[in-house]
C-alpha cells in the first residue's frame, strides 16, 4: 500500500490548549454538583483531558479531575470510582457526559446526606480551556507519508484527530480511521485504529501504537 | 545563551518545531516586557531566559525596565508584603500617592511601544493607564501576577485593582494565588530551564570536586535542604527532620541557600541554623552567594533525599529543580508544591516534622522506590515545568489577545 495515492490527502492539525480560570469553585459536593450544572464545554474539557496532558509520558492517575477531587481530597471513594469509570467514548457530546456526571452526583447524594467540606486551599476550581486548532500545513497522499508526518508531529496532533473528533463527528470515530477506510479501503486498519481507547493509553502509547497499526498494512 | 534547537535533545524536534509554527502566527507584533528589575529575585531570572528564547522563534520580544529610587522600591516592597497577607506591612495614603507619582514620571518617559504590553507584577502596574491615549486602542495589556495574592491586605489589593481591571488579561502561576477579577485569568505556571546552570547535566568530576571543597562524603547518604534562610522555609525543622532519621540511618544534612548582607532577617535565621547544628559533623550549612549556580545543581544532584520542608511557599521551584535531576522529593503540601508533586507518584508530600522523617526514611531504605517516584517526577517536570512549556503558553496567551474572548481560535 505505501505507493498507492489517496484521492484526498490528509490534512493535520494540532488542537493547544491554555488554561482560564471561570472564577467557580467547590469546597463540597452539593457546591461541586452546583458547578458541573453550570459548567460548559470548554470546562468539561478541561477537567477530562488535562490530567492527559500532564501525565502523557506515564499513565494518568485517574481520568478526570472529577474522580481526582472527589477520590483524593473530599475522600469519597465510591464516588470517586464510580465518576472515573465513566467512559468518556460512550458519549456523543458534552452535555451527554455532564448529564451522566450530574446522575452519578445526585445519586450519591441523595444516599449520603453528610459529605465533608474541605478548607479554601483544597477546593475544587473550574477552569475552562481556551482552545487552539492550528493548520501544520502538512498533507499525507500515501501511508508512508501519513506515517512519516504523525512522527514528525506532537501529542497535540492527536488531540484534534483522536480526542475531539469523536466529538465533532458525533458518534465514536477519529479521523485517521475516517480517512483510511474512505481513502485505501482499508476497513481493517481503520477499525483497530478505532478500538485503540485512548483514555487507556499514555500519549505517546497511543500515538506509536497507531503508527505501529499503519506500519503492518503499508 | 541557548540556541532554541539545543532544547529539542530534551523535549523532541516536534516540540521545538511546533513552537516555531505557533511563534509565526505573531509575525510582525512586537512583545514588550516591562518590570522592575534587571537582575535580581525569580522574574528577572525568567525574563533573561525567556525574552532570548522568544527571538529565536522570530517573535520580536522587548525588556523594559521602569524607575524608581530608593523611596518607591520600599514602598513596593511593603506593597509585596503586604500581598502575600503579612500582616504588618500596611501603606499609607501618603505611600499610595508616591506610588502613583512615580508611576506617572514612567508614564511620560517610557516608550510603549509594543503591540502587547506585558507587565510583570505591582510595581509598573499603573502603566496600564496609558491605555487612553490617542493611538493606543489597538494595543493588549496584560498583567503577570507571579505571587500569591490570595491572602492580599484588602486595602491594597483594592488600590491595585482598579489598575488590574483596566487590562485586557491577567496571568497568575496557580488557581490558589488568584482573587476574582472582572478580565479574563490564565493560569500559566512558572518553569525551570534545563540548559541553564542551575539545572544542566553534570559529570562526576565537577560534582566530586563540589563535594571535596565542603567536604561532604559521597559514599555515605545525603539529605538535602536548598532554600535562603528564611524561617517560612523551616530549616530548623530540617534539622529535626534529619536527628530523627539519623537514629535508625546514618546520613548527612545539607542546608544550602543564601542570607542576603542586607537582610537581617536572614542572617539572624542563618545564626539559628548554626546554633540549632551544634557543631555537628555531619550537618553542612552552607552560606553560599547566589551565583553559585553549578554549586547547588552538583550539591542536587550529590543528595540521596531532597526536602523542601516550607511553611509558607510560593510556587517552590527549587522542588522542580530536585525532580528533574531524578530525586526522590518529599516537600510540604503548600504554594505550588502540589502541583508539581503527585503524592506517591511523583514524590511525597508532608505536612510535619515526624512524617518528614518517616517519608526519609522510607525512602533511604528502600532505593528502588526513591528511584521510582524520581523517575516519575523527571517525566513531570519535563512534561509540564520546562521553560519550552511555559514558552508556548506565553506565545498562545499573546495570540489570545488579538481575538475577543473566544473558547476557541482557528490559527
């Protein structure tokens, strides 16, 4: 396959990211609930895709700063699993994750009426993520260039590509798969791509393992 | 000074390329910075670093300085204090006043002559009312908060905040340190060069001969402490930390830091330590200037176990400097230090003296895990705590100006 000419190339991107304070926080649950109630898009990415960016050499400690607070600072641990076990991929959009979020919350809740308040250095803040989705200007025709170029890129190329498509496309799909199978065919290569859960993987995991994939059908 | 390619050995080509294509899209701005100082305390130490590796990626970066004299910096000083909640620095009205007139001496000498303004802390913060002059809409402000106001004197923060308020940004190091503002807050944190002096790769022979000129023994462990000798950075605590480990696993205490002639305050605390010592062999106390740079990055790199036992801290840079030389850390859970520790993962946090101890001496009999949690933290602090980082944040927080409040921007 490494001769053969896509039609359409591939087009790259990297999606950055810089971190703004809303000005809301929580010191308990009921507070906490209140702020995802509240809360947009641009906060919900933040909180499920930070811990990503920061741990992306070594696996996350837990998936979402949700389950982090929740678990390591009000000390809640049933809760906490239960808010890190979420499966990010399961949803079409935003607001579905923040009404599963919301559910878990309101449940555990209404079960346990005292829950802890903790001390203002301990809160929880909700920050929102100005994003930035920037053309590289790079184009593959081949695999061999698809792969030559996702080597030559950051982790950040697999933010717009593998995370936020997902989102964009609504349903649970990336963009490499989307142009392998519509470009060479190659169902195959496009659906192991597309089981790769990338909440599961480190950063660079995700990215060798899908040029390790593309390697075998080139 | 660093070419902006010898980064790319560190943090990857890719890295070092991306910056390049985000700095492009600034093409034809000039950035102009503008603080107090040239030399001296922790943002002019970034400024150095930072404004030279802005022009290696073509961004035309400026440093400006404002004036002062003797008089105003005392009164910043208190103004600073004062921020960081200490109770007794209060400002007068009279001192307000003279703030505000020499302000407006810089606002007529000064030429602001950048597209974006970028001001570092309280002391040129009133540059921002050049903002109304005829000409000057097109141009961005931002504020660089880089101290922890979130126990500010209200008195003072509220004279600063009608400043604060006129820019168009403002930056703060942590979501701890910042305080509800009407603009928009980002959170950039502060980071560690990893070519400079302080934190470059050593061989054995500079750190040997470091150890020889103290006489500090490599064949036996080392517990260390770099900090100035300042009571909020508990050296004393140190100390207790070091007898109580010492009673199950011989080791040697390092204290190194500075006491400034001009602060008493210093001296006084650097006489404590000594007295607290006791004449203890094994307790080195070292008074060292504050160019001695390769001397504390080979003393780092020398140490079994790093502590950084503060009260109080402000973002704790020196934690960041431990892991990334690969040391296993314990450091208090205050300022910062949070941030760049992950309980367990990437070092370990503690809140007094018997659970330093404890945390010591796990980590002294069990190298294994001391080499895991120093792994951890390298990969931290190369991930997130390197000046390439904080580079791109500042390129992306410059970018953010020339678009209204947008969540997301197409470049």
């Amino acid at each position: 396959m490494s001769n053969v000419q896509a039609k359409y190339p591939f087009r790259f991107f990297v999606k950055l990211s810089l971190p703004q304070l809303t000005g809301l926080f929580a010191l308990n649950l009921n507070d906490f609930l209140k702020g995802i109630r509240m809360s947009d898009d641009a906060i919900l990415y933040y909180h499920t895709h930070h811990f990503l960016l920061q741990f992306h050499n070594t696996a996350p400690a837990a998936p979402n700063d949700f389950a982090y607070w929740v678990t390591n600072v009000l000390g809640e641990n049933l809760l906490g699993e239960q808010l890190a076990g979420i499966d990010m991929f399961s949803f079409n959009s935003m607001e579905e994750f923040k009404q599963k979020l919301i559910e878990i919350i309101e449940n555990f809740i209404t079960k346990n009426k005292k829950t802890r308040q903790v001390e203002m250095s301990s809160r929880f803040n909700f920050i929102k993520s100005v994003t930035y989705v920037m053309d590289t200007k790079k184009y593959a025709y081949s695999l061999n260039d698809f792969v030559n170029i996702l080597q030559s890129l950051s982790i950040y190329c697999l933010y717009y590509h593998f995370f936020e498509s997902s989102f964009r496309l609504k349903e649970r799909k990336n963009d490499f798969s989307m142009w392998i199978a519509s470009e060479f065919k190659l169902t195959e290569l496009a659906d192991k791509i597309n089981n790769l859960d990338p909440y599961t993987h480190t950063m660079n995991e995700l990215k060798n393992a899908i040029i390790k994939l593309v390697k075998q059908y080139q | 000074m660093n070419s902006i390619n010898d980064y790319a050995e560190i943090v990857g080509k890719e890295t070092v390329d991306e910056l390049q294509e985000i700095a492009s899209h600034l093409e034809g701005k000039v950035i102009q910075n503008i603080n107090s100082t040239a030399v001296g305390g922790g943002v002019a130490e970034i400024l150095s670093r930072m404004i030279p590796l802005l022009k290696e990626v073509n961004v035309k970066a400026e440093w400006d300085f404002i004036k002062g004299g003797e008089r105003f910096f005392e009164i910043t000083k208190k103004i600073h204090n004062s921020l960081h909640g200490v109770s007794d620095a209060v400002i007068t009205k009279e001192e307000f006043n003279y703030f505000d007139k020499i302000t407006n001496d810089n606002l007529a000498d000064m030429n602001l002559n950048g597209d974006i303004i970028f001001i570092h802390d309280p002391q040129p913060i009133g540059l921002i009312a050049a903002k109304k002059r005829a000409g000057f809409k097109e141009k961005k402000f931002i504020w660089r908060c880089h101290i922890d106001i979130s126990s500010a004197n209200t008195n003072t923060f509220n004279f600063l905040k009608k400043y604060i308020e006129l820019y168009d940004a403002s930056v703060f190091s942590s979501p701890l340190f910042s305080k509800k503002l009407k603009i928009p807050q980002m959170l950039i944190s502060p980071s560690i060069d990893p070519l400079s002096d302080k934190n470059k790769e050593l061989d054995k022979k500079q750190i040997d001969e470091v150890a020889n000129r103290f006489n500090i023994d490599l064949d036996r462990k080392i517990i260390t402490q770099v900090s100035r000798f300042d009571r909020l950075k508990d050296p004393l605590g140190v100390i207790d930390v070091y007898r109580l480990v010492k009673k199950y696993t011989d080791c040697q205490l390092i204290l190194a830091g500075g006491a400034a002639d001009d602060d008493p305050e210093g001296m006084e605390v650097y006489k404590e330590v000594l007295e607290k010592a006791d004449g203890d062999k094994d307790i080195f106390i070292l008074n060292l200037p504050p160019t001695s740079n390769i001397e504390i990055n080979a003393i780092q790199r020398m140490s079994t176990v790093i502590l950084q036992k503060s009260i109080k801290e402000g973002f704790g840079l020196t934690v960041s400097e431990s892991l990334w030389k690969k040391k296993p850390t314990i450091a208090s859970a205050v300022g910062g230090i949070p941030l760049q520790i992950t309980h367990k993962y990437s070092g370990l946090l503690s809140r007094t003296i018997e659970g330093t101890a404890l945390y010591a001496k796990q980590l002294l009999q069990n190298p294994e895990y001391a080499d895991k949690l120093g792994l951890n933290g390298h990969e931290h602090v190369k991930n997130n705590f390197l000046i390439t980082r904080h580079l791109r944040d500042y390129l992306l927080l410059f970018i953010k100006t020339q678009y209204n409040n947008e969540n997301i921007i197409y470049l």
